[in-house]
C-alpha cells in the first residue's frame, strides 16, 4: 500500500468493495454516469494509482439473498447450499476472502475501469439442487473491469461442466460509503449481484426448465477487507 495507513484504508476498501459482490463482493467500475466515464484504460495513458494492495490479506464476502431469488428457487423446486468454507445463515450467505491484488485509480479522472486487480474466495462456494442433480459454484473470483463480473468453476454432480466461467454480473450504483469495524476493518455495502445470461443458460439446460432468466437479482453484497 502506498499512501498512509488511514487514507490507505479508505481507498483499500473503496477498491475492494468495488471488486467483490458473492464472494460473492462489491463494484463501482461499472458505473455510466457520462461519456468520459466510459473511457477505457485501453485508450488512455494510466495515471498514478491512488491506492495498490498487492496481497489482500482477507476478509470476507457475504451476499443477503433477495426474497425475489429466494421465491424463485422455490418455484423450480431448488435447495440452496453451501461449499467448503461458505456459511449461509439468516438469508445471508458468505464466502471468506483468501487472497488477490487490487489498484484504485481516482473514480474523478474518468480512467476507466477505476478499479483493477481480482479478488480469490477460493475453497468455498454454493450449491442448487434438485431431483438428485446438484449444481455447485465454487472458487469464486471477483473481476471489477468492463463489465464487473465474478466468475467460479461450475460442477454437475461432482464433475466440473465450466471452468472459470461467467456467473454473476455486478452493479456498483447503489454501492454505499465506506465505514470501519472496530478491529480497523473497512466494510462497504450496496452493490447488487445479478445473474450473468450464461450462468442462466447453464441452470437451464441443467435442471430442464426455462424459467431462470438473466440478470435475475440474486441479493446485495456486503464486503469486510481486513486491511492489517
């Protein structure tokens, strides 16, 4: 890290909850508030980073599942699980945080994508199951580019359909400010988890239905980064 240790925290967080939704995380790069804004780093000569965290030393992505989701889960008659080290409590579930690297550029000078890097929640994810086919969605990795994304290793019963593929897409405009626990980790809240078109075409051809539509609202992330 490269500033100093209170604004680093800031800027450590606001670039970490704008990388991670599910695991599942959060994200602000995906923002289309005007045309500089779209500009890509493509296009662009990188400025200086405001904040690099080279090895994120953990933490965790909880994701509270929408009641819309919860509904339709029911509907199509699928049991929702976890993997590994993933919880699910109260509506909640989380997946720990076990390592990555993330830069922040400044959001105000129109370098796009502001945030940069990956997020790992490796050793953990969730299941969907039913009529004696499982679904399981492990190893999670959160990618804040254009789109922000968070792709996972798919399997059906036990062997692996698609490897790093594209399940969730994330939105960052309701991503709230960041705050502070009192062991000095830096929590955000806000971003909205969405199922990605192939994760819905998968889960289609898998349980026999057409029912799962893209860019269904599956809940809305809250990421803690532990910053020491």
């Amino acid at each position: 890290m490269n500033i100093s240790t209170r604004v680093a925290k800031t800027s450590v967080a606001a670039a970490l909850a704008a990388s991670a939704a599910l695991g599942l995380a959060a994200c602000g790069s995906g923002d289309t508030s005007s045309a500089a804004a779209s500009t890509t780093s493509a296009s662009q000569t990188a400025p200086k980073a405001a904040a690099t965290v080279r090895a994120v030393p953990g933490g965790s992505t909880g994701v509270t599942l929408d009641q819309g989701f919860v509904s339709a889960l029911g509907q199509l008659g699928l049991t929702p699980g976890t993997v590994g080290s993933a919880t699910l409590a109260n509506g909640t579930i989380s997946f720990p945080i076990t390592g990555g690297t993330v830069t922040l550029y400044d959001k105000a000078s129109g370098y796009r994508p502001w945030v940069q890097g990956i997020l790992f929640h490796q050793g953990s994810g969730l299941s969907l199951a039913a009529g004696g086919t499982t679904v399981q969605i492990t190893n999670l990795a959160v990618d804040p580019g254009k789109p922000a994304r968070v792709f996972g290793d798919v399997s059906v019963n036990g062997q692996l359909a698609a490897p790093s593929a594209p399940i969730f897409n994330l939105d960052g405009s309701t991503l709230k400010p960041v705050t502070m626990d009192a062991d000095g980790s830096a929590v955000l809240d806000g971003t909205r988890v969405l199922l990605s078109e192939e994760a819905a075409a998968l889960l289609n051809s898998t349980f026999k239905t057409n029912a799962v539509q893209p860019s269904l609202l599956i809940g809305t992330a809250t990421i803690t980064v532990k910053t020491k």
